[in-house]
C-alpha cells in the first residue's frame, strides 16, 4: 500500500506546511489527507497517477486533492516546491479562500472536474515558477502568527493564480476560433465563476463535507437553507461548476480513494464506508469520476508503491530550517515503506 501522509503528522499544529527539495532519487507512491500543491523548477523527472505517467516541465503547477496519489520517477536534479494546506484549515479560518474565483479555481474546481481524478496540473511558466517557489521557501520561514502565515499563503496563491490565468490569455490568443471569455481550462472559465458565493452554497458545501456518508438529496439539501431546489442547484454550478449531488460523488470518490489506498478494507466495505452502499453501483460510479474502477485504482497505487527503487536521503537544497523527515511530502522511497 502506498504510504498516507497525514496532517496531524506533517504540519505539527500549523495550518499550512512548505518544503524545497532537489530530487536525485525516486519518490515512492503515496496519498495525502490534506490539499498538496507543488511547484515545478529545473530538472528533469517524470510524475505517476492513477491518469498514468508524464514528463514534467519547469514551470508546472501540480494540486492533488485528497486521496489523490502520486509518485516521482527518473528525477535528476529536479527541484519541486510543496505547498501543503490543512483541509481542516481550508474548512475553517482558510474557508474565505473560496469566495475568491480564481483560489476557488485553483483548489477546488479544478482538480475536482470531470476527468481531473482530482489532480490537475497547470502551466504558469518558469519566472512565475520561480516566484512562487521563493515564496515558498518564506511562508515555511515564517512564524506561527496567524496573520502572516495567511499573507504569505494568499501570495503564493496569488502567484500561481495570476501566472495561470496569464498563460492561458496567451494561448487562447494564439488559437484560431476561439471564443472570447472562454478558457483554454474548460468551461470554467478563467475567473471561475462569480466573486460572490452564495451563503447557502457555503453552508451545502459544509454539510456534505462533513457527512458524505449521508445520503443527501437535493430537496433535503434545499430545505436546510431555505431555498427551492432548482435555484439551490443553479447557485451551486454558478459557484463550483458542479450540480450538489455531483458534489457530493467527488467528495465521496475522495474519501474511497484515501480509503483504497491507505487501507485493505474490502472494496464494497469501502463504498460502503463513504455511502454508496451497493458494489456495482459504487463501482460505476468511482470509475466515472476516478477513471478506474475502485479494484484497478488500489491495483495500480500499490504496484506504483512496490516499484519504486528505493534511493539515499536527498538534500533540502533551499531550505535548511525544514530538513526531510520520515513524513515529508517528497522523502525518497525507502525499503521499509514497501513492506506493507
């Protein structure tokens, strides 16, 4: 099984946990509980997940969701820069984070997209790589006040945001027949919706977060906050792009996905688990959303997992206050970590 990182773990009371590192060696296939971003500098290396493998670039921006796995594999001198924000956070003091468009986008919309498997990588080019990567290194520098630990997140948001939607301008300016507004992202657009979200999307959100299990129905849903169904439904696309109730299948593919891969409960006690109670049904559903079927994504994470060569600990090249520890996002694959 791949390994699972965990907040209360990793982040050690604190919000939001930063990390530069040069990888020589490859990085064995593990999941989180928590949102990861990372930052692509220079170097060469290659990047695993249940969509398959590709090359990286400098100047990619890679969110993985929670439950999404990933690897790192043939890296030569390859720097990457982890952001990693607390999901207990972003349902809390980070919760604003998600009336603006464009963090909205970022950390949420589109990783969670039809297709995505709750990953998505974008291009924000090397300068603004760099810049975010700088960034980075300051916010893990940065004491445990409130205050400044927010500031400095929002300016690495900022950043990558900022370089994205610029990136994409350029191209849809270069594409032939190419309809004004429209993003070379998908449907949802580059500002990723209206500013305002609607504070019964706020509170819809907060309850299927907290009990997906729950077999919520759109008029329950409705009824929560006072609205009617048909208006709940066309404020929740406006604001996440998705209907509630395919919302609420993300949420729980997240939730199985964590569980396949840091677990060995039955598959159908895994659907079971997140609420989809009958196998055939949760495996349907798992592969619309994940690409796989719920079998196949456990399949391909431990053979990720088994097939990584372990390597010697890699240096922490741009920040010596965080050194590599046992549970660090990019630690190199260890013989001890493949035994399970």
């Amino acid at each position: 099984m791949p390994e699972t990182l965990h907040e209360h773990a990793l982040f050690d009371g604190r919000p939001v946990f930063g990390g530069i590192h040069e990888l020589s060696a490859d990085v064995a296939a593990h999941t989180h509980d928590f949102v990861e971003i990372a930052v692509v500098g220079p170097g060469r290396g290659r990047h695993l997940t249940s969509r398959g493998e590709r090359r990286l670039r400098h100047g990619e921006v890679i969110v993985l969701r929670p439950g999404a796995w990933h690897s790192f594999t043939g890296c030569v001198e390859l720097t990457v820069a982890n952001c990693c924000i607390s999901t207990q956070a972003l349902r809390a003091e980070f919760a604003a984070l998600r009336d603006i468009p464009m963090f909205r986008r970022l950390l949420w919309t589109d990783p969670v997209a039809a297709g995505a498997h709750g990953v998505h990588v974008a291009s924000v080019g090397a300068a603004a790589a760099t810049e975010a990567i700088a960034a980075i290194t300051d916010l893990n520098l940065t004491g445990r006040t409130p205050g400044r630990v927010l500031g400095r997140l929002v300016t690495v948001l900022g950043v990558l945001a900022d370089a994205r939607d610029a990136h994409e301008r350029r191209s849809r300016s270069g594409e032939r027949g190419s309809g004004p507004g429209r993003s070379a992202g998908g449907a949802h657009g580059s500002a990723g919706g209206e500013a305002f979200v609607h504070p019964a999307v706020t509170d819809c959100i907060a309850r299927i977060e907290a009990e997906p299990a729950q077999p919520w129905r759109l008029d329950e849903l409705a009824k929560a906050v006072s609205l009617d169904p048909a208006y709940l439904g066309r404020l929740f696309r406006r604001s996440v792009g998705l209907s509630p109730l395919d919302f609420l299948a993300r949420v729980r593919s997240e939730h199985a996905a964590a569980l396949l891969t840091r677990t060995q409960l039955p598959v159908a006690r895994v659907g079971a688990t997140v609420g989809w109670p009958d196998p055939t049904y949760f495996a349907r559903r798992f592969r619309t959303l994940s690409g796989l079927t719920p079998s196949e994504y456990r399949r391909r994470s431990v053979e990720s997992s088994v097939g990584s060569p372990a390597h010697g600990p890699h240096r922490n090249t741009r920040d010596d206050r965080h050194p590599v520890g046992p549970g660090d996002p990019l630690r190199p694959a260890d013989p001890a970590d493949l035994g399970g």
